[in-house]
C-alpha cells in the first residue's frame, strides 16, 4: 500500500510541476509576461474558499436553514468566479492581441494540467480520508 500511496503522490507532484512549467513557457517562450497574471489567480482562486467556505459545525438555524450557509455559498461562488477569471484573462489578452495564440494555448494547457491535479487530489483525499 505504501508504493500506491508514493505513486499517487508522485503523480500530483508530476501534475504540479508541469502545469507550473506551461505556465512558465507561456511567458518565456513568447517573450510576453503578461500572462503571468494567470498565476497570480493561482494563488486567490482558493481565497475566498478558505475564508468563507469551509466553516465548520452548525450556525444558528433560522427555518431550517444556517447563517452560515450562505458565507459557504458566498465562498463557492467567489472561488467559481475567479476560478473563471483564470481562464478568462489569457483569452482577453489574446482577443486583444496582448499575447499570441500560442500563448494562449500554453496557458490553458496549464490551466486544465493544475484543474486536473486539483480533482486528482480531491479524488484521492476523499476516498480515504486518512490519506493525506
């Protein structure tokens, strides 16, 4: 079980590094920093989320329903918008001819390798919660 466990962390580690380096080469390669406006949403997609989303225990029930649930609400909507805005930024920039094509395509690949890694590591840590 230790092996499976090591590959599945190898395999998230591959996925991390190489949406990084698509990210990277989407900027160097096309001698264009724009696009590394992108990572910056890398790191304030999960913002709102953490902030707002992931309150524990139960709030004051009103009607059945929590105070608390529409923060979470209010947390998975933020994170979807700017999760959103992540792959809108290059196709702005592109659509306004700011970066090149193959700019663009680097960075959505990026984009689909980290959204791919992410699921990867909701999949594994919700099979067993004791994974990771």
């Amino acid at each position: 079980m230790a092996i499976q466990d090591f590959r599945v962390i190898m395999v998230l580690a591959l996925g991390v590094s190489t949406g990084l380096l698509l990210q990277l080469l989407g900027c160097v390669l096309f001698d264009n920093w724009w696009p590394m406006l992108v990572g910056i949403m890398y790191v304030l997609v999960p913002m709102p989320y953490l902030f707002f989303g992931s309150t524990g225990g139960d709030g004051y029930a009103i009607y059945g329903s929590s105070i608390q649930s529409g923060w979470v609400d209010a947390g998975k909507f933020l994170t979807g918008f700017s999760a959103v805005g992540s792959i809108a930024i290059p196709a702005i920039l592109a659509h306004a001819k700011v970066i090149t094509i193959g700019a663009l395509i680097m960075e959505l690949a990026a984009a689909l390798v980290l959204g791919a890694t992410v699921l990867t590591y909701d999949y594994f840590n919700s099979k067993d919660s004791g994974f990771f």
